[in-house]
C-alpha cells in the first residue's frame, strides 16, 4: 500500500514549457486535491475532484488545468509554465469529509 | 470565509520542554479541525483531527489538542519536546465541500 505518490519529485522547466505532474492513489479514495505550497502561506487549494471525471476550481486555479480520468489518478497541467509558478506541489486524498492524506511533493522551478 | 490564523511564525523551545502552538479558525458552522507536521522535503503527516464529541483529542507522537468552540482555538499542545519534533505545524479546517483551509504554518525549533 503506497498511498499517495507524486511524479517527478522534481523538475526545472523554462518559461513557456508545459508539463504535466502526476498523482496516485491506491486507497480507494474518491476525493483528490492539488495543491501549492509557498513559504509564509501555508498550502493553496489549485483544483479538486470529487470522482472520477469531475474537477473542479480551489482557490488558485489560474494557469492550472487538471484531469481525473481514472479514479486512482490525478494529473496536474502547465501549459506555459512561468515564474509566479515556482513552488512545491502537494496531491491529496481523501474519503469524502474525513482527513487529506498527501503525498512527497513536487519541486518546480521555473526559470 | 473560512481562514485559519496561527499568529507564531516561529517558535523556539527547548527540549523536554511543553510546547503549545496556537491555532484560530473562523467558520461558521462546526468545524472539522487538523492539525499536521511536515519534516523538512516531506509530505504533510496529520497529527490529530477533531470532528465532534469530545474536544480534548489525542494524536499520535505524544500530541494532545483542545478545541475550544468560544475562543475559535484548536491549540497543539505537547508536555516535553523531543529533538525530532522539529518541525513546521500546519493547522487546518474543513471549509465544506471537502475543502481544507491551512494556516500559514508555525516552524519549531527545538534547542539542545
């Protein structure tokens, strides 16, 4: 049981690059979460779902897009990556209103 | 809106020491309340989570926390730090929607 696992750990990507970071999950979770942590700001919610082909905003969506084609995977896209974007990113899973269990991390650079 | 405030950015304690990390939330219905460590280039690991009954609960690595409905707290507390207990503490609630909000965390040092 691996819980929630994060591809790559970490990337450094030049302005205008895309990329696409990957989640998951093997616990059966229905709920699944991206989000960005900067120093001093704690962790911003960027998208969510709530099943399997359902996303939705958090509250820093902007320049983000997500997927959630399988239940056990959540992927996270950059499509012209830029500065303001450096930042570590945290997948989550959770079942319904209960406790967010998080994975290693991303660390992207954007230079 | 829901936000979380955790007023000491860092906090330096010696070891052996008790150790409280403060945590005000603001919602307003019954919150869910977390609270969570993150050792350095690590993932979040929950510590302890309050949903309803009792408000004083247990977590694991020797960590208690109160929830306190008239004073809007959900305060850490722990009676003798060890060295691995160094540390950022996120304390979060549950917005609805399944949502957490996170305070912007407190950093704890623990001096030998």
């Amino acid at each position: 049981n691996a819980g929630v696992t994060q591809t790559p750990k970490f990337r450094v990507l030049k302005t205008g690059q895309s990329m696409t970071l990957l989640c998951a999950q093997d616990m059966n979770h229905e709920y699944m979460y991206w989000y960005r942590q900067d120093p001093g700001m704690g962790l911003r919610l960027i998208h969510y779902s709530v099943g399997e082909g359902t996303t939705a905003k958090g509250e820093v969506p902007d320049g983000y897009n997500v997927s959630r084609l399988k239940k056990q995977n959540f992927l996270l896209g950059l499509e012209s990556a830029a500065p303001s974007q450096t930042s570590v990113y945290f997948c989550a899973s959770s079942l319904g209103s209960k406790e967010q269990y998080f994975g290693p991390g991303t660390r992207l650079t954007v230079t | 809106a829901q936000s979380v405030t955790q007023p000491d950015i860092h906090i330096t304690v010696s070891e052996g020491a008790s150790l409280e990390l403060r945590c005000n939330y603001s919602y307003g219905a019954t919150p869910y309340l977390f609270w969570y460590v993150q050792s350095p280039g690590q993932g979040l690991q929950l510590l302890l989570k309050y949903f309803s009954g009792d408000t004083l609960v247990q977590g694991i690595k020797g960590f208690e926390a109160e929830f306190k409905r008239s004073q809007s707290s959900f305060n850490l507390r722990k009676p003798s730090v060890h060295w691995s207990d160094a540390a950022e503490y996120f304390c979060a609630v549950g917005a609805g929607g399944n949502k957490l909000v996170f305070g912007a965390g407190t950093i704890l040092r623990v001096k030998s």
